[in-house]
C-alpha cells in the first residue's frame, strides 16, 4: 500500500512539474494571472476609442492559451463586452505559433505568432478587409506589466512600420 501511494505521489507531482514547464509563451508567463487593459484614452488612428481588456489562461494543461477580449461590441455604436474568445498554440517541432479568435460578429481571425527577444509579432488578414492587407499586432515588452501596443502592416525585410492603425500600451492589472 504504502509503495502504491508513493507511486502515485510521484506521478501526481511529475505530472505537476510537466504542467508548470509546458507554455506557448515560455518566456511571457506574465500574461497569465491578471487582466491587461489598454492605457486609458487610447484610440485607433481614426479617433475611434480603443479599450480593450485581454484575459489569457491555461488550456490543455498549458499546451495552449485560452483569452478572452472585451472591447466593442457593436458596429453601430460603442458598446463594451466581451468581444472576442480564442485559442493560442505553439508547435515545438514546427517552431511556430498559432492563434485562432472568433468574435461577436461571427468572425474568425487566424494567424500565425513569432517572438523577436521578449517581442510577440501576430500576423494575421483581418476578416473585415477585402484587400490583401496582412496585419501586425506587436506586443513590445516593457517590464512584465507592460507592454507597448500596436497594430499596422509590418515590413518584416526592413524591420519598420508602413502603417500604423493603433499605438498604445497594455498594463496587467492584477486579479484580487
């Protein structure tokens, strides 16, 4: 009895230890426990409010991310809620990061991720736009409660904006 408790220790606590090491983000742990707010009066290059707040949790025991965005939710007027709910995932072998959103609209956004230091780059064809426009979100780390925001086109060749449609930081507020 005794040899089978010791057993199941230790396969509960290797099991615990796996969960602990496996992350999409394996440098950015930061993101979880808290919920990361656009700075207040933030606003998208054509003088619509920008407010967002981003929950990122543990999936599948953290083999992938779960978030969940509030911000607007209307296409007539501002209303803010939950706007968005997705999954992120990273595959070791292929070094390459997905994420997939869907939001109240009906829409899916899917795209790839990289990292670039402690930098996170999305790049993605936004649903709304015709166009062959590929956007940019990056995620650039200040400290780990923030980091500075923005979305545009991104030419990667020549590491530079050609466009940019928001310009803003994402503060983690801790939850109580």
């Amino acid at each position: 009895m005794k040899s089978i408790l010791l057993i199941f220790t230790i396969c509960i606590s290797m099991s615990l230890l796996a969960q602990e090491n496996i992350s999409v983000f394996p440098e950015h742990e930061n993101l979880i426990g808290g919920i990361w707010k656009t700075a207040p009066g933030a606003s998208w290059v054509d003088g619509t409010p920008c407010k967002l707040f981003i929950e990122y949790q543990k999936g599948l025991e953290g083999a992938i991310l779960k978030t969940k965005t509030q911000g607007n939710t209307s296409q007539e007027s501002y209303k803010f809620g939950l706007r968005n709910e997705g999954i992120i995932s990273f595959n070791k072998e292929e070094n390459k990061g997905k994420f997939f959103e869907f939001d109240i609209f009906g829409n899916l956004t899917s795209g790839e991720f990289k990292y670039q230091d402690k930098n996170i780059y999305y790049t993605y064809k936004y649903p709304m736009y015709t166009d062959d426009m590929v956007l940019t979100d990056c995620w650039e780390y200040v400290d780990d409660n923030t980091y500075n925001f923005t979305v545009g086109v991104y030419d990667e060749v020549n590491n530079k904006w050609e466009k940019k449609f928001l310009s803003t930081s994402f503060k983690r507020e801790l939850k109580q």
